[in-house]
C-alpha cells in the first residue's frame, strides 16, 4: 500500500488547457493479498492541451493521511513511521517535465516525491477528451523499496499497482 501512494503521485498535470479536478476521481492501489486500497484526497493543476504537448504540465498532490485500507487499524499502521510516516512526509506529489504522445496514449515523465525521496519516473497515461469534460486515467507500477515505504521483503510485496482516473472540467 506504501508504493500506491507513488501512483497518486503520477497523474500531476498541467499544461496549455487548465482543466479542473472533479471530486470524482479515484487513486487506487494494489500490493498482493491483503494490501490495497484508496487514497481520499488529491488535489492539484492540470494543464493539458493534445495539440501543444510541449505546454502541457501536471502538479498533482496527494495527502497520505487520507489513505483509506478498508481497516481502521491497516490505516493507522501506513501512515506510522514503518511506513509512510504521515506526519513527518503528508505529501505524495508529482509534478511534470515531459509529456509525450505514446501510440493511441500518452507518456509523462517527472519527479515523484513520495516519504522524503524525489525519483524521476516516466508513466502512462490516456485522455479521453470530451469537450468541456475528459477523464485522465493510468495504470503503473512502483517499487515502494525505491521510497523507502516499508521493510524490504516481507508480506507486502515489493511493486504496487496503481490504478488512476481523474474527471476533469474545462476552466
């Protein structure tokens, strides 16, 4: 559940189209067994314009004490010092340096800050553009030993998956 939070950290957007967040978007992440869930609260800029990539920009940031397992104590346990330490880190961000049509999608590679450890990571990403409204999504892996989240080994696996849709409106 640790590296989830890396993932959150992967749809910071920002280029030419400001577009705004809905409150419907959702960052889900998955480490094998019983390790999974949300993160509540996200929130940050979106510019984006499929015509002039080279302004587009992503700054997206998600609040780690808003993690939500499904189990109160799992909750209390991720955001303690073994793992993400909420209280020193509050703040997954990732914020974008390049962002590049891929085939049908996009690729966008920036810097992720996740428990005090900035990594450049290139993710993916689709946009279905609906006018006025679209929806970002992307669907990535992180190595949450490559943070510092957790103990190496153990039962949470090392990879989490992070699955990632973001509603947007135009401005």
């Amino acid at each position: 559940m640790a590296t989830l939070l890396s993932l959150v950290v992967v749809f910071a957007f920002a280029p030419a189209g400001n577009w705004q967040m809905t409150d419907k978007y959702t960052v889900r992440f998955a480490g094998g067994g019983e390790v999974g869930g949300i993160f509540k609260t996200m929130k940050g800029s979106i510019v984006f314009d499929e015509q002039n990539l080279a302004a587009s920009n992503f700054d997206l940031s998600i609040d780690v004490a808003s993690i939500n397992t499904g189990n109160g104590l799992m909750n209390t346990h991720a955001k303690s010092a073994e793992w993400f330490e909420a209280a020193k880190y509050p703040v997954i961000r990732f914020t974008s340096k390049k962002i590049v049509k891929n085939g049908v999608a996009y690729q966008v590679t920036g810097d992720m800050e996740i428990h005090g450890v900035k990594k450049e990571l290139t993710l993916p990403f689709s946009f279905q553009n609906k006018g006025a409204t679209g929806i970002f999504s992307g669907t990535f892996t992180i190595n949450r030993s490559d943070f510092h989240i957790g103990k190496p080994g153990g039962d949470v696996e090392e990879n989490i998956k992070l699955d990632i849709s973001v509603p947007v409106v135009k401005k």
